[in-house]
C-alpha cells in the first residue's frame, strides 16, 4: 500500500480539487517566512508545491503545456494576479511560463539568493491557498441543499 501512495505522489501535479492544496500552499508560505526569519530550515511543503507546479507545467520539446484542467488554470491565474506579479498575463502560456518561474524559485537549492523572488513566491503561496479554498466552497455552495432541510 505505501508504494502505491508513493507512485501517486510522484505523478501528482497541481489540481485545484485537492483537498490538501491550500494546506500545501500555506504551509510552504509558512516554510518561506520561516526561512527569511532565519528560524528553520525545513522546506518539505516549498519542495512539494514546487515539484507539483514543476509536474503540471512541465515543458515537452520546449513549449509548456497547457493540459491543465480549465479550474486549475483559474485558479492560477487569479493566485499570480492577487501576488502582485509585475508581468501582463494575457495567454495561458504567459501564465505557465509565470508558474515555472515560481516553481524555480521553490525548488532552487539556495532559495535566498534572491529575496524579491522569494517574497513574491510567498505572495503567491498565500494567494493559491486562499484561492483554492474559496474555489472548494464555491464548488459546495452549488451543491442543492436536501428540500426538507431548512
């Protein structure tokens, strides 16, 4: 049973639907706060969110690909926009292209070399959390409630 929960963590790419995504963006906003404080350097959920955007914009033969599902690419898009990005994001491309860069800066092995793009990481962390989460509650809003219930 643990290899198959480990198979499915190495296939997982970033799926507005599940149901850990916005524990994982805080909790790798938290890592980030934490390493700019200078009081620990546990970076496990910087690493996984960075491994999941990795997976879900991962470049075949030089051009990202946009297979994400439609919610998920909102939902992205609306995390860069509320992290303040500085860069237009007109195409879907733009947008992965955008996610990559995050996505490096998560993963690169001295992450405060650079503490604008750092910051900025955690902006958007924040943001995917809070955006994630209010994708899930709006998904339960839609749901009818039973007729006898009041």
């Amino acid at each position: 049973m643990s290899q198959a929960l480990a198979r499915e963590e190495e296939t997982q790419e970033l799926r507005v639907l599940d149901a850990d995504l916005p524990f994982l963006a805080v909790e790798a906003a938290i890592d980030i706060d934490n390493l700019l404080s200078n009081s620990g350097k546990d970076l496990k959920a910087m690493r996984k969110l960075a491994d999941r955007l990795t997976k879900s914009v991962d470049k075949p033969n030089g051009t990202p690909r946009s297979l994400m599902d439609p919610a998920t690419l909102t939902v992205l898009g609306e995390a860069l926009a509320q992290a303040g990005t500085t860069e237009t994001l007109e195409k879907v491309d733009d947008l992965l292209l955008r996610a990559e860069k995050i996505s490096q800066v998560l993963s690169s092995e001295d992450p405060t070399k650079n503490l604008t793009e750092l910051k900025e990481a955690r902006a958007f962390c924040l943001a995917l959390s809070r955006e994630a989460a209010a994708y899930r509650n709006s998904l339960s809003d839609l749901r009818p409630s039973h007729p006898f219930r009041r």
